[in-house]
C-alpha cells in the first residue's frame, strides 16, 4: 500500500477506476513512459488503452475456450 500511495494523484485516481488489478509498478513505468513523451493526459489515455488491449486479449482468449468447450460437448 505504501507504494501505491507514493504515485502522482491522477495515476491512483486511475488506478482506483481500472478495470484490471494493477501493480503500482507496472502502472508507473507506462505512466512515466508515456507522461515524458506526451504529458499527464497522455499518459492516462496509454494507460486505458493498455488496459483495453489487455480486456480485448483476455475476452478473445475466453471466447476461444467456450468453442473449443462446445466442440467436445
């Protein structure tokens, strides 16, 4: 918790609405990434598209699985 409350505000206020648990870790290296190219804004948008890509991934994944399932039942 203590790392978490190390972060810049506006990267915990986006932490807090996230829909994936992320690490303080992860979430800082593409903030600071980001934040150095573009600025804060920016750094938020890269962050929630990282996470899109990542729900976008997971909910392929899971659909892939319910038709290999329906296959064999």
């Amino acid at each position: 918790m203590h790392h978490f409350d190390t972060l810049p505000p506006p990267l915990r206020a986006w932490l807090r609405e996230a829909a994936l648990p992320w690490s303080p870790q992860s979430a800082l290296k593409i903030w600071n990434k980001a934040r150095r190219e573009a600025g804060p804004e920016a750094a938020l948008v890269r962050l929630s598209k990282v996470e899109a890509a990542m729900l976008a991934r997971d909910l392929n994944a899971s659909g892939q699985a319910a038709q290999q399932i329906s296959k064999i039942a």
